[in-house]
C-alpha cells in the first residue's frame, strides 16, 4: 500500500481561484436575505433555556468551559 503526504494549501482572498466553489464573496446582508435570518431584537431571542437539563450539568459545562481556556496558561 501506498501512501502519499499531502501538505494543506492556504491562501489569501487575492490568490483564490475565480472558478472554485464558493469563491465570490457574497455580503454578510446577501447571506442574511438569502437565509431568510432576521435580526436579533431582544436577548430573549437567543435564550435557551431548555440547553441544560440540570443545575448540575451547566454547573460541569461552565466548569470544564473555565478549565479549557485556562490550559496552558501560567
């Protein structure tokens, strides 16, 4: 079997290739529209209240939230 090392290719917006997939930029409004997304008017439209089931499970998400981004950190 063969196996052959494939290296990731990054570029710039400058450098895209005009016939690739989803290469035109498309403003943010145009996505929105096209989406049908509204905007937000109230914070009451971001609540979830129903995310965790316990007190204690938000309490262990929070807990592990507070410890991934304090990794590494001195």
């Amino acid at each position: 079997m063969r196996v052959e090392k494939v290296s990731p290719v990054m570029s710039t917006d400058a450098q895209r290739d005009p016939d690739e997939p989803g290469a035109a930029h498309v403003p943010a409004d145009e996505l929105a529209r096209r989406q049908g997304v509204q905007p937000v008017t109230s914070l009451d439209d971001l609540a979830r209240p129903e995310l965790f089931e316990t007190d204690e499970e938000l309490d262990r998400f929070l807990a592990d939230l507070h410890t991934s981004r304090h990794e590494g950190a001195a």
